[in-house]
C-alpha cells in the first residue's frame, strides 16, 4: 500500500491555502502536518478523504480497493459523539455504520480507559473522555489509512500515552497515518510537513 499526494493544491473562499503539495506515504510509515490556524491541515485530510476536491493535483492510494476515502478513518477536531446516547451505544452505532471487523467494543473501551463508563449518556463526559471516545472508532473498525485532526486535543497524558501507543501498533501492522496539529502529536518515526510558511 502507498499513499501519493502529486502536486496537490487546494482553495477555500477565494484564498488559496496550499499549491505544489507531493508526498509519498508507503505502509507503515506516518507523517505529521504541523502549522498556524489557517494554514490547511484540516482541508489536506479532507483532500485527502475525499470529502474535498481539491484546486489541482491528486490523490491516490494504491495497493486498496476503492481508494484513499474508502481506506480511511477521518478522526476530526470535532468529536462527532451522540450525548443523548450511552457511551457504548455511540460506539456501535460506529462499529455498525463503519462495517465492524477489528476490536469488539467492549476491547476498545477498555483499550481506551471508558469500560466503567459503558452505559452513561455521553453527555457526562468530559472533553478528554470525548476524545477517547472518538479515537476508539479506530479500532472498532479497520481501515488502513489513519486520518487524524488534533488527534491529542482534550487527553490527559496517560490519554497522550495510548494514542501514541496507538499509532505506533498501527504503523507496525503496516498501516499509514496522516496527523494534523498546531504542535505534533508523537508519531513514532513519523517525517513532517509544515504548512503556511517555514520549512
């Protein structure tokens, strides 16, 4: 599997917020896209996804069927979790809609520190057990690609700790992730992209 970005650029309301971007990703390799508020990060993951189209250049992954939006997870800033829902309701309804087949719900709950919290609305929680909550649809339902949006935003450091652990189990089973942040999460071996100036 290997994921190629070419010459990629894309534009939001008139204003252009990257041009000549290429990269190439091979399985179990990580990159951390790094920048000021503004620069993109969060539109290269969506380019990526496909949710996006972008301004010139392309998107393939090869080596998966259906492409790099078939083949991924987007985790967003925004943590798309259902309040009104329990805690484990949230992550089947995850599980279910994503297609299953990886961790049971019970394992990534437990994997992510939320077992005790199974069957509370998810309206009690925290914004760090939000984020857990989020980050466990990685391993509810498998997909090769990894497509993070400030992936540590809310966790505490023993949060920090699993996601880097993580991320590192991963990219040794051969996976890909594309990590976006204002810092950079640690990804292990991961190489970095800036945007919206410097290096």
């Amino acid at each position: 599997m290997r994921l190629i970005v070419e010459n990629l650029a894309c534009a939001r309301g008139g204003r252009t917020l990257f041009e000549g971007l290429s990269f190439a990703l091979a399985a179990g390799e990580g990159l951390r896209i790094v920048g000021p508020n503004g620069a993109g990060k969060t539109s290269l993951l969506r380019v990526i996804a496909g949710l996006l189209a972008p301004a010139q250049g392309r998107v393939a992954l090869e080596g998966a069927e259906g492409g790099a939006g078939e083949a991924s997870h987007l985790i967003g800033h925004q943590d798309a979790v259902k309040g009104a829902l329990t805690v484990e309701e949230n992550l089947e309804f995850w599980r279910a809609m994503l297609g299953g087949g990886a961790a049971t719900v019970e394992t990534a709950l437990s994997v992510l520190g939320l077992a005790a919290l199974a069957p509370f609305p998810a309206r009690v929680l925290s914004a760090g057990q939000r984020r857990r909550l989020s980050l466990a649809r990685l391993l509810v339902a498998k997909r090769r690609l990894w497509l993070l949006d400030e992936p540590a935003s809310g966790l505490d450091a023993d949060g920090l700790q699993t996601l880097s652990r993580l991320i590192a189990e991963h990219l040794a089973a051969g996976g890909i992730t594309v990590a976006a942040a204002h810092g950079a999460p640690d990804v292990p071996g991961a190489r970095e992209i800036r945007l919206g100036g410097g290096a």
